[in-house]
C-alpha cells in the first residue's frame, strides 16, 4: 500500500484490517463479500477524510454490489467537512454520497431478486431495538468468548488503540470519533447486531481515520 502518510503506520493497517475480520468467522458460515466491503468502505472514508469528494463517491457507488454501506460516506462527510465547508456545497455532496450509493443498492439488490425481493422494502430490514435487547440479555446471562458481545469488543479493540496512537490535533481526532459513534449507532439500529459483520463499516472508517493526512478546509 502506497500512502503518503508513514510506512511503519500502513503495514500494521493492513494485519489489523485482517485480525478485525476474524470475529465475524464465528456467525453461522462466512460471507466472503465481508472482505470486499471492508476494502471498499476503507477507501471510501479515505477518500473523504483527504477530501478527494468525487473518488470517494466512486468508491461509495462501487458498495452498490455489496450492499448499503455506502450511505455511509455521508456520515462521515458531515463530520469531517461541517465548519469547514460553505454550506450550499456541504449539503449537495452530503445527498449524493448518501442517496446515490443507497438508491443504486437497492436498483442492484432488486434487479438479482427480482420477485424474491419485496416491492415495498428500500434496503435493510429494521431489526427493532427489542430484537436486539433480547439478544443482548441472552448473552448477558449466557457469556461467551465466542460470542456476542464480546467478539464486538475483539472486533473493535485494536483498530481503536492504533487510532488513539495516532498523533493528531484534538478537533481533526474528535470528528473520527463523532462519525464512529453516528455509524455504530446506524449500525446498530438497524442490522443484526450478533452477527458482528455488520460493524465492518466501523472497522474502515477508524483506519481510514488512522492513515488520512487531513488536508483541511476552511468555510
């Protein structure tokens, strides 16, 4: 990998990206995609992060054949570019990176299934928050090492601790984490959250944030 930050931080990204894929190994068969949608969510938040808007906006539509994750870029534009980016430009570039991506999903989900795939449905089903506090409550009375929850923490923990040892200034550091909390919340609210799998956008979004040289804007 080619970057213009320092080598040492771009070959412990890569094992790291590949150690955050094992948890997911323990749902009930493997999802090859998963790799293909943390390599295209990677560079999607990279490209925002370093403000190359229309590459990552490439990259975004390209998560179409996968699945909804590129509405995700959105997120992740709104925290890195508000205050730094006039207002008029910020919200157009906010709808295309959110409903394009998203949209072209469902156009591409739609056209495979064809008759399997409800008219009604615009992408991921809503789990509802009692299906997920229920399976919460089961893995609290029932804990387990390869499990839910704590396959989320062993997902989470050393893309987290490579991005706190990153120098970087305090506002550029707090953005990262203000997009992280929107996309877990997402992630959250509406995926299975047991599978794990579905936190992957979690997982590129703190290494494009460990690897981005922050070319920041001014309004």
């Amino acid at each position: 990998m080619t970057r213009r930050s320092d080598a040492t931080r771009s070959q412990v990204l890569v094992p790291m990206l590949a150690l955050s894929m094992i948890p997911t190994f323990a749902h009930g068969w493997v999802h090859t995609s998963d790799i293909l949608d943390l390599t295209l969510c990677f560079f999607m938040f990279l490209f925002v992060a370093e403000w190359s808007f229309w590459l990552a906006f490439a990259v975004a539509c390209l998560t179409a054949i996968n699945r909804e994750t590129g509405a995700f870029a959105a997120i992740f534009y709104i925290c890195i570019a508000i205050g730094r980016e006039r207002w008029l430009p910020l919200a157009w570039r906010t709808l295309i990176l959110g409903l394009v991506p998203y949209a072209g999903a469902i156009l591409v989900r739609k056209w495979f299934l064809r008759d399997l795939f409800a008219s009604e449905s615009t992408g991921q089903w809503y789990t509802g928050f009692s299906y997920n506090l229920d399976l919460l409550v089961a893995a609290i009375k029932h804990p387990s090492p390869v499990g839910w929850p704590l396959l989320l923490f062993a997902m989470m923990v050393f893309p987290w601790l490579m991005f706190l040892n990153r120098e970087m200034d305090s506002p550029t550091r707090a953005r990262v984490i203000l997009a992280f909390v929107g996309v877990f919340i997402i992630t959250a609210a509406i995926g299975i959250n047991a599978e794990v799998r579905t936190f992957i956008p979690c997982i590129s979004l703190l290494a494009a944030g460990t690897i981005a040289i922050d070319n920041a804007k001014s309004a």
